[in-house]
C-alpha cells in the first residue's frame, strides 16, 4: 500500500495547484475583468477608460472595449469521515480524502476564492470561517488526514440542516466520501452546484477470490467470516453495481454532478475538468 504523510500532502496540492494551473474564474458577464471580450459602440455610462481611440479613428464613432467580468465564486468543502473510509488497497481512502479537501482548498486560493471547509461523522466535527487563508486548509486537511474512523457513522439529517442553514448565498458545495448510503441533497440541490466526489477502492466495488477472510464492520464493528469464491464475487458485484445505478439516478434526478476518484488513481487529474470548468 501506498502511503503519503501529511505534509506530502499538502506539498503535491500545492505544487498541482500553484504549478499547473492556469486562468482563474471568468464568468460569461461582460464587466471590468481582465479578459477581453469584444469591440463595441461606446454608449452613455460606459467607462471612457475602455475607449479604443484607434479604433474609433477608423470608424469615425467611439468605440469601447469590453471585457469578461472575473466572478468570485464561494466554495463550501463538506468532507464525510465514517467508519467504511477506513479502507484501501492501493491507499487509504482517508488520505485520498485529505488530498482532495487540500486540492480544492489551494484551489480556492489560487483563484482568490472564498471558501469554507466542514468535516463531519455523525455530527459537525469542524467548521472553517469563510475565507481565503491557507491555514484553514492546512487545519482542515490534516484534521480528516488524523482522525479517528473506525466506529463513526454519518447522519445526513445533521449534515443537511447544516448545509441548509449555513450555506446562505449560492455556491460551489463539494462534498467528499463513498457513498454507500444514498445522500440527501434534494434541499441544498435546489439553490447550490452541487458535486459529489466519490472516492471508492476498486476491491469494494468488484471483491477478488480470496477465499476465507475474517470481515470486520468498520462502523459497527461486527466480526463475520466470509468466503470470497466466484458465486459470493458474482452477487456481491451484481447488488453493489444496483446500489450504484440507484445512487446515479438520484444524482441525477437533482442535477447533481458526481466524480469518481479509485485509491489508485491521481485525484488531481481527476478533478482538473472541475478545476477548469469553475
């Protein structure tokens, strides 16, 4: 198994993020941002500074320069931290976790940002301000890197009250975790882009034929010895893949973007097509 320490982690977020990145968020608003958007006649109100005096030179009437507004876009990271991210084969899911809470972090800061970060088990177990400082990120980060799983369990009753309560203006919601239970996000769906990131092991989705293993229940810590043979694979695979479609139909019956990230894989590359598109 591979496995990363803290301050590993927080040293690739901030090379991926500070180092690859490129742009920030441009919104499709014509403003006072940075990007160039087009050469337009000059109205009453307009900003005499973004007059091309060339330009009206050659068509004998002012013409202004328009540019693409940056919008600020406010991040709200929910990472889920129960007993069954305690797993992994290539790397503990836990630290996948961590990784990617860090990740969007630096992100945030990268395109100056607010952002806010909760971890939760069954209750809010912490809560960054709404701001752009690195050290809540560096908090947050190692908090879900450290902390205790085995035992917890989530209740979206808790999680759902807080989001509803406390994510007040339209944003960016993130929410990391397995998902082995379906969520409830059909409140803060209506009002926020919702995106979950999925992170799973590639053993809990399709098991290999081990033969006989002592199974312990991460959450409630249940001992039961299980024969993983072809016929116990076989059905395990076929109930996890309805459990899954089922978790994609809800997903999708609230418009909610989902990203599947395996312990083996490099979240960055699988988060850069969100990183681009906000």
């Amino acid at each position: 198994m591979r496995t990363l320490s803290y301050d590993r982690i927080i040293a690739r977020a901030k090379n991926h993020i500070f180092g690859d990145m490129t742009g920030s968020n441009i919104s499709k608003k014509e403003g006072d941002g940075y990007d160039f958007a087009q050469i337009r006649a000059h109205t009453y109100g307009d900003n005499v500074k973004r007059i091309d005096w060339k330009k009206s030179s050659k068509t004998n009437e002012l013409q202004q320069r328009v540019f693409f507004e940056e919008k600020e876009v406010l991040t709200h990271v929910i990472g889920l931290l129960n007993g069954s991210m305690h797993f992994g084969i290539a790397q503990m899911k836990q630290t996948v976790l961590a990784e990617v809470i860090a990740l969007l972090g630096f992100s945030s800061v990268r395109n100056g940002d607010l952002f806010s970060i909760s971890l939760f088990d069954e209750k809010l177990i912490l809560k960054t301000a709404i701001g752009k400082k690195e050290s809540s990120i560096r908090g947050a980060t190692k908090k879900a890197f450290e902390f205790p799983l085995i035992g917890k369990k989530l209740n979206w009753d808790t999680i759902e009250k807080h989001m509803f309560s406390h994510f007040k203006k339209p944003s960016l919601v993130f929410i990391i975790g397995d998902f082995f239970d379906i969520p409830k996000l059909n409140l803060i769906s209506k009002k926020h882009t919702v995106i979950l990131i999925m992170i799973r092991d590639h053993f809990e989705e399709k098991p290999t034929k081990v033969g006989s293993v002592l199974v312990r229940d991460p959450i409630s810590l249940k001992e039961e010895r299980v024969v993983l043979d072809e016929s116990f694979v076989k059905e395990y695979t076929k109930k996890q893949k309805l459990y899954d479609s089922k978790l994609e139909d809800y997903l999708k019956k609230y418009a909610v973007r989902w990203v599947k990230i395996y312990t083996n894989e490099d979240p960055f590359k699988k988060l850069s097509s969100i990183f681009k598109a906000y």
